[in-house]
C-alpha cells in the first residue's frame, strides 16, 4: 500500500499553502477538499492520477480553506461519504451561517477567495467523534479531536504509515518555509485547548505530521510540535503585553507583525512572507487571540 498523495490546490494562485491528501487502501479517501475557488485544481489532480471514485471525502474541520468544496466534490464523486465532526455537519448541509461568518472576517472578498460553499444533503453525511475509524479496507485513519484552532477539529492518524493529518491544530508552514506560525482565527481560537492537543498529537507518537498549510514538516514530530507550542506562546505574550496599552486590533497587529519580523520570520524572502500571509494572516490572529484573552477575562471575573 502506498503513501499518501499531497495534491496541491493551489489555493489563491499560490503554490504550497493549502494542500489536499489522497490515501488509498480497498477504497480511496479524500483528506481536506481546498476551497471552491480552486476545486478544479483538485479535480484535475484526482482525474490525472486516475480516480475516479472517492469512498470518503475527511474534513478536519468545516474552515472554507479545508471544506469549501466538500460539496462540490460530493457533487463530482457521488459515492463519497463526507466525513466531519458533528458539529461541524449542520453547516455543511446549510453552509449559509459559515458563510456569513467567515464574511465577518474577508468582507467583500469573499467570492473572490473562497468561490461560494455547495450545500450536502444529509444522508452524505457520517459525523465522526474521537476515536473513530474510517475503513478503507486495509487501512484506515483514526480521528483524533484536536480542539482549538476551531472548537470542532480532527486530526487524522492513517494507520498504514503512522502519518497524522493535523489539520490546523499545529499552526502552518508553508511548503519552503521552514518556521511555524500560528493559525488562532477569531471566534474560536482557545490557546489551552489549542496547546493540549498539540501534547495529545504529540503522545500519540505518529511518524510524521502532514499539515494542510502545507504538507510533511521539515522537522521531526517532537521538534514540530516544540517549535508549534512555543510560537503560541510567543505570539501570546506579545497580543497580551500590545493589549495591555490599549485593546485596539489595528495597534496590537502592527506591534505583533514589528516582533514577529524581528524574532521569528525576518529572515523571510518577502514572496516567502506574502505566502505566509495568505495563510493565515497577522490581522486575523491577533483578533483570534484578543477575543480569547476577552472571553478568558470575563470568565475570570465572573467566578
Ligand atoms: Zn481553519
């Protein structure tokens, strides 16, 4: 049996940001689906390498960039069973909250970056909880809920290979890019949830980590998840010491963007950054992180 297969969507018009995995055992799994906008990137890619079924098509989580074209591949390959956390499920049948919400962040942009979301009907859909196994017929991949990033999000372990799909729960590295940033999108991001299910990847002990931003990491899993688990924290105390002179998102961004370049990523080549970018942008990290310290704030002060 082989290992799997990253399928470059070429999200945005950019090489190595947001890739798709395709594992085959008896039947053939999809893992992440791109965004719409470039869906026929991926279907070229499948139709390229010959497949011409789909059994499973396995969202880590219901994010535009990871399941934006589940529908229309749902659509392109009617035997696939869409695979997804239950919470996640009910905006992938009506996908009009989801849009709306990530609205909030792009604005305009929408069309534009993500393509629109074809609805699934429901009888497509198996939610998936921690633990479960997906049957592939020799081989199979595991969920393993990794809460966080989003408060609905599984990794997948593919038990052929020991590989772990980790979705975003590691941040991202861009394919070339040899340093992790943070993926802490507002309104969800949770830095304990996301730290413990770095630890809990981590104690698993798979082979190697296949992030969807972008692909196996350059380093082995105990150093991906150190270098993961420290930028967190890092990017933590810089959002808590700029909020703490004043909780103003353009301000907390400008001043995490000077220590970051300075830190962490100055050494980038600026297309390098730009990709990066793209990715998952300061902008929308810091907002992540300042609604968490919000929200973390008023439940302290209400117990
Ligand atoms: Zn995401």
């Amino acid at each position: 049996m082989s290992a799997p297969t990253v399928i470059d969507t070429k999200m945005h018009g950019l090489d190595g940001i947001t890739g798709t995995f395709l594992v085959t055992g008896d039947g053939t799994a999809l893992v992440e689906t791109g965004p719409k906008s470039v869906v026929h990137n991926v279907v070229g890619a499948l139709e390229e390498a010959g497949i011409d079924r789909l059994d499973w098509i396995v969202v880590t989580h219901i994010h535009l960039d990871h399941a934006g074209a589940a529908g229309t591949l749902a659509q392109r390959f009617p035997e696939a069973t869409i695979a997804v956390h239950p919470v996640g499920a009910p905006h992938l049948v009506d996908p009009a909250k989801l849009w709306s919400s990530a609205s909030r962040i792009y604005g305009d942009d929408m069309e534009r970056l993500w393509g629109g979301i074809d609805p699934i009907a429901p009888e497509r859909i198996k939610t998936i909880d921690d633990g479960d196994i997906i049957d592939l017929g020799g081989r199979s991949l595991a969920a393993v809920e990794t809460p966080g990033h989003a408060s609905h999000h599984h990794a997948y372990l593919d038990s052929e290979t020991g590989i772990m799909f980790t979705g975003d729960a590691m941040g991202v590295s861009p394919q070339g890019i040899n340093a992790f940033r943070p993926a802490t999108p507002p309104p969800e991001f949770d830095l304990d949830a996301t730290l413990s299910s770095i630890q809990k990847i981590r104690r698993i002990e798979p082979t190697a980590l296949w992030l969807t931003h972008y692909g196996p990491t350059d380093v082995g899993v105990d150093e991906a998840c150190a270098q993961a688990t420290d930028v967190l924290n890092q990017w933590a105390g810089w959002v808590e010491k700029a909020r703490s002179s004043g909780n103003d998102l353009d301000q907390v961004t400008a001043s995490v963007q000077r220590a970051a370049a300075q830190e962490l990523e100055g050494a980038l080549p600026e297309d390098d950054a730009a990709r990066m970018e793209m990715t998952t942008s300061y902008r929308m990290n810091v907002s992540g992180y300042l609604r968490y310290f919000d929200k973390r704030e008023k439940a302290q002060q209400a117990s």
